[in-house]
C-alpha cells in the first residue's frame, strides 16, 4: 500500500482516481489546487502525485517547477492533462514528471503508471528527514529495539511524550501519528480551528475533514472544556 496524493481541480476526476487507487489497496489524499497541494505533501509526504496541469491558481507544471527548485521533488509526479500539448509533457518531463497521462484516463494506462512510479519510489535509498520540510511540533528522540518511536513537544512547556510503534501497517501508523499531531494543536490553540489550519497550513475545509476522517475529539482542546 501506497500513499498517493491526486492534484485536480475537477471533483469527478478526483473522486473516480480516489475510487480506484483505494480499490487497489492504496491511502489517498485529494487536492483540488495548489495551495491545498502543497499543504497535503507536506503533512503526508506522498509516496506518488498524480498532478493536473491546468488549474486556477497554479498550473502543475508551475507546481512541479516549485517543487524541484526548492528539493521537494523527492516523489515521483505524473503528470495529468486533457488539453496539454506535447511540448507541455516534454517540458514536464525534463523538470522531473516521469509520466504524462492524457485524459481521459484510462484504467490500464493508470494503473501500469502508478505501478512504475511506486515501483521506482520504493527503489530509491531511504531518505532522512527532508530539512526543507515545515518544522512540526513532534520531533523523534528515540527509536527502541521494538520498533517504537518515542517524540517529545518541541515547547517544552507541554509536558507531554507521544510513541508510536513502527511495526503496524503503514496506514495505521500514519494515522496514529496525523491524529496526535492534530490533538497537539488543538490542546495548544485551545480548539481554534482557524488557528490550527494557519499553523499546520491547510484549508479549514480540508481540515476539518481531515480531522472527523481521523475521529479528533473537535471538543477536546476548547478552552474551558
């Protein structure tokens, strides 16, 4: 299992690649531009992107640009378009697209691409962290002998120490850590909704949506609660 994120501005593309890659076992995170992009690989640090070209506030290939200047470029990106030109793939593919898929999608097409982009994902060495990465407020301490993670708070204020254990399926443990990481936030901006979509740089929407996906108690951090 993969985790993949798809770029598009249209919902039906969105929701028909979500169906399918979740058919075929893997964990999807849906964008539908570039700031909400941008946010999701940051948090998630997607195994794959599949990324529309044409968009409202950024183009793809814009995107993919940004991302290989700045050393985020650390995925492999398939690029998607209806309308794109063949000099369009080609510029794509020389900034770091490893495939141009032209829609509409096909289902054989699709499939074979995300299996050569995982496929050359899992052969690349194991990275450390990425210091380009925002700085999240969990940092790892200790990796035991059993496969357990122990993190403290970098505010050393909060007198509080999370673990997770590495020996779980990938999706489990992603999610235990995404929901701790979330109640963090929550306890410290005292339930502000608007505050933590500002430090963790998502969407209110996609936020909250990530957090009822994840079970967050939405009452736990309100001041007074």
């Amino acid at each position: 299992m993969a985790n993949i994120l798809v770029v598009d501005d249209e919902l039906g593309i969105r929701d028909l690649l979500s169906e399918i890659l979740n058919d075929e076992g893997h964990h999807v995170d849906l964008a539908e531009n570039a700031a909400q992009a941008r946010a999701a690989r940051a948090l998630a640090r997607p195994d794959l992107v599949l990324l529309d070209i044409w968009m409202p506030d950024t183009d793809g290939v814009t995107l993919l640009k940004e991302w290989s200047s700045s050393g985020l470029l650390t995925m492999p990106v398939i690029m998607m378009s209806g309308h794109a030109t063949i000099d369009t793939a080609v510029e794509a593919t020389k900034i770091g697209a490893i495939a141009f898929l032209e829609k509409p999608i096909t289902l054989q097409k699709l499939l074979k691409a995300v299996e050569q982009g995982l496929a050359r994902s899992l052969s690349r060495p194991p990275k450390t962290l990425n210091p380009a990465l925002p700085a999240v407020d969990f940092v790892p301490e200790l990796v035991t002998t059993s496969g357990t993670i122990m993190a403290v708070p970098q505010d050393k204020g909060m007198q509080s120490t999370q673990s997770f254990m590495l020996e779980k399926p990938l999706r489990d443990a992603r999610d235990e850590f995404e929901k701790a990481y979330f109640e963090f936030h929550l306890a410290k901006e005292g339930g502000s909704m608007t505050r933590v979509a500002e430090k963790t740089g998502l969407e209110r929407t996609h936020l909250y949506r990530k957090l009822k996906q994840l079970g967050v108690d939405l009452t736990r951090g309100k001041r007074g609660a």
